[in-house]
C-alpha cells in the first residue's frame, strides 16, 4: 500500500505537493517569496535566494518547484483553496444564507490580498508573471466549483464550469481594478461591492421559518 510519506516524488522528480513534509517545505518557500516581494520588490528574486532565506539547497528548490513562477502561482493556489475550504464549510451550515457566506469569503480574500499587496499586484496587475491571468482566473474557478455544486446539486459539471469560470473572471477583473487604482476601499468594502457582479441566483436564501409570525406577537 502506497502512503503519503512514501509518495515522495512526481513523475517529473519534483516533491509530491500530497506529502505533509514537502507541504510544509513548500509553504516555507512561499513565505520567503512574500518577505522579499514585501522587502525588495521581485525583479531581483532568484531561487538560490529564496532556497538560502528557507534553509535549503538551491537544488532543494528545484525538488518542488520548476522555477520562481511556479512558486509564486503555488503561493495564490495556497490561498484560494484555504479560502475555499473556509467557504465551503460555511455553507454546509442548515439555512445559511449563501450570498452573506460568498461576500465574507471575498473579505478574507480581500484581507489576505492586501496583507501582501506588492507581491499580489506583480502577480496580477504588472504582468510580471507571463500567462497569469488565464491561470489564476482557471485556478479561482477551481476553487468556486465545490460551493456551487452544494448550492446547485441540480446542475451539470460543463454548466459548473461554465458559470465558474465566468463569475471567476469577472471577480478577477475586479481584483485586479482594485490592485491597480491603489486598494482605496477597505477589504469590506470592496467585497460588498464585488457582490454586486455576482448573480443573485447563484446562491441558496436562508430558509424563512413558518413560525416566525407565531413568535413575533409572543413576550
């Protein structure tokens, strides 16, 4: 039987990202990323420089990542299935109202975002990251697909991927307005208004009680 710890590497000879001890080497590498993004700008990131700042050989970086762009894309892939998770379990919760859970998401995105605004706006808005926009647009529809199967059981996977993906684009394009004209509006309040683009009937309203009537009259 095959385990997490024995499934060492990929095919390519890369880590496999599934093994918890490469996780956690990975996410080290992403914290180095976004120290020097913050400190110096990333025209000058180079992998022996972000291998040393983690603790590793250079060849230690290229165990689990191709190059500095496949990082930086594994750093926004990290944040969006963590912001993910977080939605997804908020919307497992009996009559929830499922535009006010999509909107909290936005604000954590949004917070997380700004919290490392320089490396989030050469990896969106300065193109500092070739093919970006097609790649994080596909990534954050990834990410969307398990909350909106739970909110439209009903629904066919090319009718998922399709309203994701648009919806996807649109968020990014908002995003990317937001990163560009100097994130003036708090993370709040921007969220609100990203909600504004998303289709209402997307999401599930809470469930109205039939005994609220009843109650409203009672001490």
């Amino acid at each position: 039987m095959t385990t997490l710890q024995g499934r060492q590497r990929t095919r390519s000879g890369r880590a496999d990202t599934l093994d918890p001890r490469s996780l956690a080497t990975r996410r080290k590498l992403a914290a180095a990323l976004l120290a020097a993004a913050r400190d110096e700008g990333l025209q000058t990131v180079s992998a022996s420089g972000l291998a040393r700042e983690a603790g590793l050989s250079r060849s230690g970086f290229y165990e689990h990542f191709a190059n500095v762009d496949e990082l930086a894309f594994f750093v926004l892939d990290d944040l969006l299935a963590d912001i993910g998770a977080l939605d997804l379990e908020a919307r497992r919760k009996e009559g929830v109202d499922g535009r006010a859970v999509g909107e909290w998401a936005l604000e954590l995105l949004l917070d997380r975002i700004l919290e490392h605004q320089n490396f989030y706006t050469h990896l969106l808005v300065a193109g500092g990251f070739p093919g970006a926009a097609g790649r994080i647009i596909e990534k954050f529809a990834e990410h969307q697909q398990p909350g909106v199967r739970l909110e439209k059981p009903e629904w066919t996977e090319s009718r998922i991927d399709l309203v994701t993906e648009s919806v996807a684009g649109m968020l990014v394009s908002g995003i990317r307005y937001w990163l560009r004209t100097g994130a003036q509006e708090s993370p709040r309040e921007f969220a609100q208004e990203l909600m504004q683009i998303v289709p209402g009937w997307l999401y599930r309203m809470p469930r109205e009680d039939p005994t609220a009537p009843l109650r409203a009259g009672l001490p």
